[in-house]
C-alpha cells in the first residue's frame, strides 16, 4: 500500500511524492473530508502514472511550486484542493484525508493505503503543531500475536509525532478501543471511556474494536521537518 510524503503545504499548493514499487501502473489520489469517509472509500481527485508527474489545472495555468528538482525513484503531484472541492472534499484552506491506491501492471486496484493527513496551509507555520482528528474505529477481530489486523484503520500523520492523546469514546457499550503505534508494533487495549497518552516517536498508527466498531478522539503533536 502506498503513503505519500508531503514536500510542501502552503496556499493553493499542496506536493507530494510517493516512492515507487515494483508492480505498479499508476497511482490514484483520492481525499475526503472526514477520517471516516476516508476509510469508506474517498473520492477520486486524479492518477498518475507510475515514475511521472501531475499538476493540477489550476497549477499548470501558473509557475507556483514549478522546481527544476531530481525526483528519481518517486512519483510527483503537485495540486490544490480548490481544485477537487465538492460536498465530500474541503477546499484548500482546510484539512483534508487523502487515501493512494496503486494499479497493478494490468491496471486493477490494490488495497487503497492509509488515510493520510494533509493539514490546512498554515499548520506547519504555528508554534503548536497539534492535530484533533475523531473517526470510528472498525470492527475487526484481533490477531493471537496481538498485532494489527489486515481491516484496521490506519491514520498516517504528514510528520512524526512526539506525543499522541487517544480517547475511546464508547460512552454506550463497553468496547475496547485496540492501537498499534505501526505495522509490527503490538497492539495496546484502552477501554470504554479510558484514554491514554503516548510518547509516540512515529508517523501511522492502527486502530479498531473487536465485536463492535468504536467511537474515538486523538491529538497528535506534529515536529516539523521530521518524517
């Protein structure tokens, strides 16, 4: 599954990259503006092909974030939201969540990847980088290893984090709320109306209930630079 790299967020110009895999046509860019239309399936904004370049209409009529840059092994787009805003996207001046799915040599879709976080335009330029996010959490049955199952949600932050805040809001049953701080990682269990606070030094976290799906709240400290 493909997570892109945010280069740069700033007003009408949002770049990213992905790095490029073996068995892959095209990528398809997809966004929603909620975590949990995200996870049900985004809406299409465009694709690239594999090891090229996309700039969005309005970027090709103008030279903002044009770069003479190497981007070898990666695939560019370059583009603003304004572009794709609709009932299901936010405009460029607010956050939105963008999900990748890659197209095999055939042109079939792959797993679409983690919902990824492009905050709005000014984040990274305020001194307190935080991120609320809420969502609902999935049902999907736990592993014996006690790691993240193939179905959980997995939220992948535009930096690392240095500190992360969960809160299982579940007020009406008594469902756990199960994280993983990434793919290898063992899942940490926090029950009904608990929360719990993270040292987290990463950038995707998994998360789902086991017998029920499961309401959730999350602050998440962004560091600038660092991914």
């Amino acid at each position: 599954m493909a997570t892109p790299q945010i280069i740069e967020r700033r007003p009408g110009l949002t770049t990213l990259v992905i790095r490029n895999r073996p068995g892959v046509s095209a990528y398809q860019f997809g966004a929603a503006n909620t975590v949990d239309a995200a996870f049900a399936g985004a809406t299409t904004m465009f694709t690239v092909p594999h090891k090229g370049s996309y700039r969005s209409p309005t970027l090709q009529r103008t030279a903002l974030g044009r770069t003479d840059g190497s981007y070898r092994g990666l695939t560019l787009v370059q583009f603003t939201f304004d572009d794709f805003a609709s009932a299901t996207i936010h405009g460029d001046n607010a956050i939105n969540f963008v999900r990748v799915t890659e197209l095999d040599l055939a042109g079939n879709p792959k797993a679409a990847g983690p919902i990824f976080v492009v905050p709005a335009p000014e984040f990274f330029t305020t001194a307190h980088r935080t991120l609320n996010l809420s969502g609902t959490a999935p049902d999907v049955a736990s592993l014996a290893t006690g790691l993240p199952p193939t179905g959980a949600m997995v939220i992948s932050f535009p930096r690392m984090t240095d500190n992360l805040v969960l809160i299982n809001d579940d007020t009406v049953g008594s469902n756990s709320l199960y994280v993983s701080l990434g793919a290898g990682q063992p899942e940490m269990e926090i029950p009904s109306g608990d929360s719990f606070e993270f040292a987290f030094g990463g950038t995707d976290i998994h998360l789902h209930g086991d017998g029920a799906t499961v309401p959730f709240r999350l602050a998440a400290t962004v560091v600038s630079g660092l991914r």
